[in-house]
C-alpha cells in the first residue's frame, strides 16, 4: 500500500499500526493518534495531506517518511494532487485551511480576505452581532461518539451570515474543508488540554463574490508543489495569471493549475519560455495542467 497526499490516516494506520509510533516520534502533534477515540472520530476522515497540515509539518517529507517506514518509494507523480480522486465522505481534495502566497508565510484563508476578514472571522461574527449557533461535542467525543453527523445537520442550518461555534476536544481538520466546500470561512481557538473552539462564518453571496476577486485566494503553495485556480476568470486573465505565476515560480517547483477549459492558446506561450507542460482533461469544465521549468 503506497502512500499518497490522499490516504486517510485511519486507512494508513489500519494496514500499518506501527505508524502510529512513527507518526508519533516524528512530530508532537501526532500523539493524539493513540487516543482511540481520535482515531474513531475526525481521524477517520482525516487524509495525510490534512494531518500534514494540523501538524504544520512539509507534506512532502511526511509521505517520504511514511512511505520509508512500510518499505515502499514515492516519485514526484506520487505527490501531484489528483483531481479525479474521489474523497470519501464528501471531503474535498483542493480547498484548504490555509494557503501561502509566493511572497509570504502560512497565513488562514480568513486573514487574507479582503472582504472584511483583515482580523479573523471571529472577530466579524463579533462586530456584526451575527446570530450564533453553538455547538459543544466534547461530551460525544469523550465517550467515542462519532459528531461528525450532528455537526453537519447543525451546519446545515446555518444560514448564510450566520455563525456556528463549535467546542471540540482536538483540532478536527478535515471538517475545515468540507465545511469550506459548504461556504464556511473559519478560525480556530486553542483555549486549553482537549479545548479547541472554532469560529465558522457562512459568507454571504455579496461576500463570496468580492473575496473570489483576490489573487491571494486563488493560489496556494504545498511543498514542491503550487495550485493555481483560475476557474471564473475570462480571458485572457487565466494566460496572464499564469504566465506572471510561473516567471515568479522557483524552477524546481511543479504548478498545477485548475481551468474550466483547455488554453490552446497558452500552449505556444509556455512553449517560448521553455516550460513543458501536460494536461489532464476530466470534462468540458474541469482541466488540470501540469507546468514545469524543463
């Protein structure tokens, strides 16, 4: 079993318990994964491109590890998020909890928004007296009960400027997407030992639309790797976009670019500054390329 960016940490620990010893001596954040109840819980949804993230550790080094640790080898194709991969439980492989421009560090989603976001969701849900949900799971969560399902039929009810505060015993990350999927922007809260209280805004259609205008929202870098989404951009915004990305790439990193079609146009472009280039095509709306530095 080769170990991919998409490989639930459950599926991984499952095939190979002496991971969770690995896991553990790796990175301090992992000895949560000997908790039962973790690994019965948001663990189970949680990818290792996810646990990379709540760990705050390279997701390329990490597979290396992983992959070293069960005798198997990766190759850079390994580490390509795949688009047709089909998450299970509805989780979705692109968006993500946090992105990193090609100028600056990590930074939440939240706090590069520019829709009103500049102090962190909590701070919006505060100021515009948003009306709030709350929602305490730790009791559920202590016994080895699965939440998942009561926080999404909660969410559900959420309307659009509203707010839902989630208590929970540990940080669940692989809720972050999904809820993301669902027009949730988020911020999390570290308050004490099995504490973490997360802040989730529903953007409104208004504000969905002014945030989607920001480059910054639109790129992200994993690694060796950087995604570019430049679906909802009309020409020649996409060419431009891309093209300004990769003469700022190092030319040991891979760009991947999501598009809604195929820029034959572009092709000649990227040809001239000597980029090679594949593309992978799963439907009229929905275009991978791979761009890189030959």
């Amino acid at each position: 079993m080769k170990i991919t960016p998409q490989t639930k940490i459950v599926d991984a620990i499952k095939a190979h318990p002496e991971l969770i010893d690995v896991l553990a001596s790796y990175n301090s954040h992992f000895e949560l994964l000997k908790n039962p109840i973790m690994r019965k819980t948001f663990a189970r949804l949680a990818t290792v491109k996810h646990a990379a993230k709540v760990a705050g550790v390279n997701l390329t080094e990490l597979i290396k590890l992983l992959n070293s640790a069960i005798g198997e080898t990766v190759s850079d194709a390994d580490m390509v998020e795949r688009e047709d991969s089909k998450p299970a439980s509805d989780m979705p492989v692109n968006p993500v909890r946090e992105t990193r421009s090609l100028t600056g560090g990590f930074k939440p989603l939240s706090v590069l928004d520019p829709v009103g976001f500049s102090n962190g969701v909590k701070a919006v849900i505060e100021q515009k007296h948003v009306k709030t949900v709350n929602l305490d799971v730790r009791d559920i969560m202590k016994k080895g009960g699965e939440p998942f399902h009561v926080i999404m039929q909660t969410a559900a009810k959420i309307k659009q400027g509203e707010a839902l505060v989630l208590e929970t015993i540990f940080e669940p990350a692989p809720l972050y997407d999904v809820l993301k999927r669902r027009g949730f922007e988020h911020q999390t809260e570290v308050l004490a030992e099995e504490h973490v209280r997360i802040w989730f805004y529903r953007v409104t259609k208004k504000e969905d639309k002014q945030g989607k205008t920001d480059i910054r929202e639109r790129i992200r870098e994993e690694g060796d790797t950087v995604y570019l989404d430049v679906e909802g951009l009309e020409p020649p915004q996409p060419m431009a976009l891309i093209l300004e990305t990769m003469a700022k790439l190092d030319p040991s990193k891979t760009l991947v670019v999501h598009h809604e079609r195929v820029p034959v146009f572009l092709y000649p472009k990227l040809e001239e500054r000597g980029y090679k280039y594949e593309t992978h095509e799963f439907d009229s709306r929905n275009v991978k390329l791979i761009i890189k530095k030959q």
